[in-house]
C-alpha cells in the first residue's frame, strides 16, 4: 500500500460565509451530517453555560427547591387520588 495516499494536506484559504455556505451546500448528505453533529457539540457547552449563567441566583436555597418539588408532588398526588 502506498503511504503517501494517506497522508493528509494541509490548505489554508480564506473563505466568507457565503462562500463557506455554498461549500457546505455541495457536500453530500454525510458529510454534511457529520459537520452538523461537530457543530453540535461544540455549541452546546457554550450554550449550556451561557443558559446556567442566566439562572444563577443566590436568592433560591436548595431548601426553597425541596419545598417546592414537595408541594408540587403532593399536588399531583392528591389530583391522582380523585381521578380513581
């Protein structure tokens, strides 16, 4: 087998969005995928945190969550009850 057939290039060109979209458009429906799963993935950490930034309050204990999920079970149990 010839080495040289595996070894990768490397080429750097300067690309716009359009340009970049238009490649992107002429991949087949596997590459694209995998470059969709890729972007994915390195979206979602930035977007998770991003997400726990926006909720972090120091006004909610986890006392104040444990009461709430409590009543909210109870809730529902008490409607379950009825139902039968």
């Amino acid at each position: 087998m010839n080495h040289n057939l595996l070894k990768m290039r490397t080429v750097n060109i300067e690309l716009d969005k359009t340009q970049f979209i238009k490649i992107i458009n002429r991949l087949d429906e596997k590459d694209k995928l995998e470059i969709f799963n890729e972007l994915k993935k390195s979206l979602f950490l930035k977007r998770f945190n991003k997400l726990l930034k926006s909720t972090k309050t120091s006004e909610l204990t986890l006392d104040d969550i444990t009461k709430e999920v409590e009543s909210v079970r109870k809730s529902r149990y008490e409607k379950g009850k009825q139902i039968l």
